[in-house]
C-alpha cells in the first residue's frame, strides 16, 4: 500500500488551463515537500510546507499543506509547457530510528502548446 | 557550490556482471539516501548513511546489495550478480543533516540486458 497517494496520475491538459494535483494520506506528516522531475534527470525540490493550512507560492504555482497535515496539493495556474514533468509529493518518516522520506507515485503532467 | 553528483549516468551490465553507482554528496553534506524508481513510479527508499556507518538498510534488499560511504570519497551503492529486473533509476539525495531537505542527484540509469 502506498503512504502517500498521489491524484490524478496522469493529465494533460492545453496551455493556458489551470489545474490542480493531490497528494493525499491517512498519516500525519511533520511537513511534506513537493518535487518535480523532468525525463533523465532527478527530482527537483519545489517546496517544503511545514504548517497545517500553510499556502506557500511559487511564481503561477500554489502549494497548500491540509490542516490536519495529512494532505496537500498543487495549483498551476495558466499553464505552460514548460509546466510539463513528473510532479512527486514525499513526507519524512521516522523508522528504525531514522528518517527517511516516502515518495507518492506521482502526477505525470503534460501541458500541450 | 556544486551539487549532488552521480556517475556513471548510464549504465549496461550483462545479467550476472557487477555494477558500481557512485554519489558525490553536496559540500557540507554528510548525509547521503539512495532511492530506486522504477519506469512511471515514485522513488522507494533503499539506504542511508553516514559517513562511515549505514544508518538504515531496510529498503535494500538483503542480498546482493551493499551500500558504503568511506570518510574519503563518493559513496557507492553495488549491486553483485545483476539480474534484470534490477533495471531501474537510482538516486542519491544528501542532505546536511537528518532534519534538513534532500537534495538529488541526476541518477544512475542501469540497464541489465
């Protein structure tokens, strides 16, 4: 079972539309973090959100972490095709006296001239 | 300052040939994670270290897997004996210590044949 579930897991949508993705758990995060990865190449860190009901902004991007911090999601407005990649959302977890981040399966995102 | 490094960036091993992944984690950084992603998955935890010592393991499959990160040098994950299905990205992440964000690398992309 996934931790962290990721919606929808694919979109493509015409530049210039907005969208939402969600990242959705059944357990608290201590913060959750945003990432996006483009074809042959890491993920990127886009955001961190720490506190419950935090909207945190990034140029045409909006990141909002849920108040009972078991969620969060990410609105593109007007998007462009450079908006295009693999947006993952990842939380730490504390585990055999670590912590360690877990990755939702993320949203594949295409925006199209 | 650069940032997490990673080579090779491809590589082909035949099944049964060892292969070597290396990270070079960011100045300052002497936390490293290693992640697998599979084609269209989000990234799954494998390990993560310290200098000198291996924190936590519990991603890493039990045999034919080590992971080490020597007080000189890159850290290196190994995989003995390669079969196909270990065909995937890997990705180290660092971070300055174990509260702080992780930063990714480019990943190492294996291909088994």
């Amino acid at each position: 079972t996934q931790l962290l579930e990721q919606s929808p897991q694919f979109l493509s949508i015409q530049e210039g539309e907005n969208l939402t993705v969600y990242c959705n758990s059944s357990s608290v995060f201590s913060s959750l973090q945003w990432y996006r990865q483009e074809p042959g190449e890491g993920p990127v860190l886009l955001v961190t959100v720490v506190t419950g009901g935090e909207v945190k902004k990034l140029k045409r991007l909006t990141f909002q972490f849920g108040d009972a911090r078991k969620d969060s999601s990410l609105h593109i407005t007007a998007a462009q095709p450079g908006d295009t990649g693999l947006y993952l959302c990842a939380g730490p977890k504390m585990s055999q006296g670590a912590q360690k981040l877990v990755f939702g399966q993320g949203t594949r995102l295409t925006i199209n001239p | 300052n650069a940032g997490v490094m990673q080579n090779p960036r491809h590589l082909v091993r035949r099944r049964g040939q060892e292969a070597r992944l290396r990270c070079s984690p960011m100045k300052g950084h002497s936390h490293v994670y290693w992640y697998r992603q599979l084609p269209e998955e989000g990234l799954k935890f494998m390990v993560y270290l310290q200098k000198e010592n291996i924190i936590d393991e519990s991603g890493m499959p039990k045999e034919r897997f080590s992971a080490e990160f020597p007080k000189e040098g890159p850290s290196i994950l190994r995989i003995q004996q390669v079969v196909r299905g270990d065909s995937a990205a890997y990705f180290c992440a660092s971070s300055p210590s174990q509260e702080y964000e992780q930063y990714f690398g480019p990943g190492t992309r294996l291909t088994v044949t």
